[in-house]
C-alpha cells in the first residue's frame, strides 16, 4: 500500500520555514512537490504562495506558526500559479501584506492581477524583515520568465532559488545535503523547462558569488553545503 504524504513545515534555517504540499503519483507521474517559504520575522514574508487551489492548505500549515493575517509580504520570483496563484487570496487573508516580485513583474502583470500596489524590486535592492535581510537578484529567463528573480538572505546564506534545482517525487525528506543536481538534470532534460538563455552563465555566477549555504527550492528538498560549486555545477550542465 502506498502511503500518500501530507502537507508539512520545518525550519530549514532560523526563522525560515519550509511548507511543503506533496502530489502523489496518481495525480503527477513519480510525484511531485510545491513548496513555500515562511519567513518569521518583524515584518513577515511568504516566499512563493503556491497554486490558488492549494491556498487552504498552504494557509494551515502557515497558521501552526502563526496567524496568517500577521503577513506582511508576499514575494515570489516568476508569473506562475504555484508561484502566485493565492495572491489574491493571500492578500485577502493579511490585509496589511503587499505583493513583492520584480520590477517586471509589477510592470507587466501585478499591478493588474491584484488591486494592492506591490513592491517592486530592483536588482540588489534589500527588504528588511527585522533579522532577515533579503536582498533581490534579478535573473530574467533563468530558469524562465522575463520577471525571474530570487531572494537572498544575508543573514542565513539561504537562497530562495525558486524553480531552480527543481526534483521529482514527492520531497519527503525537507532538507537534505546529498546531491540534488542528477535527479534535477534528468528531470529537466525530460521537462525542458529552461529558457536557454544566453545570458544563463553570468547569471548562475551572480548567485554563486553570494556563496549561499542553503538553498530554498521551490520542487523537492532544500539543500544545504556548497551553494556556490553547486551553481557552478548547474552552469556547467547547461553549457553541454
Ligand atoms: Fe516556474
Ligand atoms: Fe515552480
């Protein structure tokens, strides 16, 4: 008998939550994972919303930690439903929460999608959450998206590094140190969902050079070692 996992949260760094929503087989082939980031802090901030129709579920595991209505933002790094398809909801649930993606983002589609004018981030450009520090890292088409971006957060070295290192199955295990690149690559040679930008070789380097020690992946386990040789790693795979 397959046992179907169930929604979960687990601090992978300080303050920094992982709520992860597992598909099971029957509904995605091998299974698969969405993930959302719960910073605890001063100012509250969601890091992914997850797909609309999995706001109830998302907004539970949240509430183990504390009131949904306490958000204050909701940041997430591409246009996409299992990246922003609760905003509205979100937005509805924490009234006093404003929408944060990149400058694109808000150009092109947030200030339309949503009726709370959303914090529009510039490349570099920090959001103080009180202990955490997240600095914006603008990555147009990496790994798809003209609005792509991450956040960094200095003050634990994790990179909230959304559909990058995306893995199959159903993310059990919430963090883990083995290496995630292999089952990444094969998935996305299957998948395909790379932009093949050009421009991918000095953005994987950008994010390298902010050495992060864990990172935050939106599909699958967060991960934690050598952020900076992973990247490298990842750009090297892409360049064959
Ligand atoms: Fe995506
Ligand atoms: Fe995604």
């Amino acid at each position: 008998m397959t046992i179907t996992p169930s929604p979960s949260i687990y601090e992978i760094a300080a303050g920094i939550h992982r709520i992860s929503i597992p598909v099971p087989p029957e509904m995605i082939p091998g299974g698969f994972s969405f993930n959302q980031y719960l910073v605890v802090d001063e100012q509250p901030l969601l890091f992914h919303t997850g797909p609309k129709k999995m706001f109830a579920l998302v907004r539970e595991q949240i509430e183990k930690v504390l009131p949904v209505s306490r958000l204050r933002y909701i940041a997430f790094s591409h246009v996409e439903a299992d990246e922003c398809g609760g905003l509205a909801d979100f937005l509805a649930a924490a009234p006093e929460a404003r929408p944060v993606c990149s400058e694109v983002a808000a150009m092109v589609s947030i200030r339309d999608l949503v009726d709370v004018e959303p914090i529009a981030m510039a490349d570099g450009q920090t959001l103080d959450l009180g202990q955490h520090k997240l600095v914006w890292q603008s990555t147009p088409h990496l790994p798809h998206g003209w609005e792509c971006g991450y956040f960094f957060d200095a003050t634990t070295k994790t990179l909230f590094c959304g559909d990058l290192f995306t893995q199959p199955g159903t993310g059990e295990q919430p963090l883990v140190s083995a290496d995630i690149l292999a089952c990444s690559e094969a998935f996305r040679h299957q998948m395909d969902y790379f932009s093949h930008t050009r421009n991918a070789p000095a953005l994987i380097e950008k994010l390298a050079q902010l050495q992060p020690e864990r990172l935050a992946c939106m599909h699958g386990s967060a991960w934690s070692g050598d952020g900076a040789a992973l990247l490298r790693k990842l750009g090297q795979s892409l360049a064959l």
